[in-house]
C-alpha cells in the first residue's frame, strides 16, 4: 500500500528466514504480510480461532494504518483500529485483534 491509496501490493518486505531489511515506510506488501501470518497462525504463534475470519481481516486493516500513518503512534494506530472494529466484536475479541495488529506494525516498523 501507498500512502493514501486503499491497497496495493509489490515485492518489498522481509525475506522469509527473518532477516531485517530496510523498508519504505509508504509501502506494505500485504499478500506478503498475509502469508506470513497465515503461516505463524498454521504454526499456533497466533491466538485465534480462524485466520480467514479473525486474523486476515485484522493484518488488513493494521497494514492499512500503518501505510496511512507510517510515523503515528501506537495509541492512535490502536484508536483507529477500534474505531474500525466497532462492530460486532466483543472485548475479548477486541483484545486478541489488537495483539495481531501489534505484532504485525512490530514486523512493518523498520
């Protein structure tokens, strides 16, 4: 994603033994974030009941705050997040979608 724009994906990220790389802070490959994650749910590193349903939703959204605001802070990207999330989800699902946007901005920040 562009700064500004809804989605987009390219070939930018993390190589998949997890070495760092630099990143521009404007651009989230998120079919990239997706299969990461997808594989660390597959894994059981994600406390979730289903990727498709609770996980891919939530790394959307987080990839989507991050790219509009790359050097906000963390509360305003938490407050956007719940804002987003205002739904149909209780608080303990509130809780668990606010830890997988955390650990996904923690894998976008450089």
């Amino acid at each position: 994603m562009r700064s500004g724009s809804h989605a987009s994906t390219g070939s930018h990220g993390v190589p998949g033994d997890g070495m760092a790389v630099l990143r521009d802070r404007d651009f989230v490959d998120v079919v990239r974030e997706l299969a990461y994650w997808r594989d660390r749910f597959t894994t059981g590193a994600l406390i979730a009941d289903s990727f498709h349903r609770d996980c891919g939703p939530v790394i959307k959204i987080a990839c989507d705050i991050y790219v509009r605001s790359p050097h906000g802070s963390r509360s305003a990207w938490l407050r956007d997040l719940d804002a987003r999330l205002s739904g149909g989800a209780d608080s303990r699902q509130r809780k668990v979608y606010s830890q997988i946007a955390e650990l996904c901005w923690n894998r976008l920040l450089p």
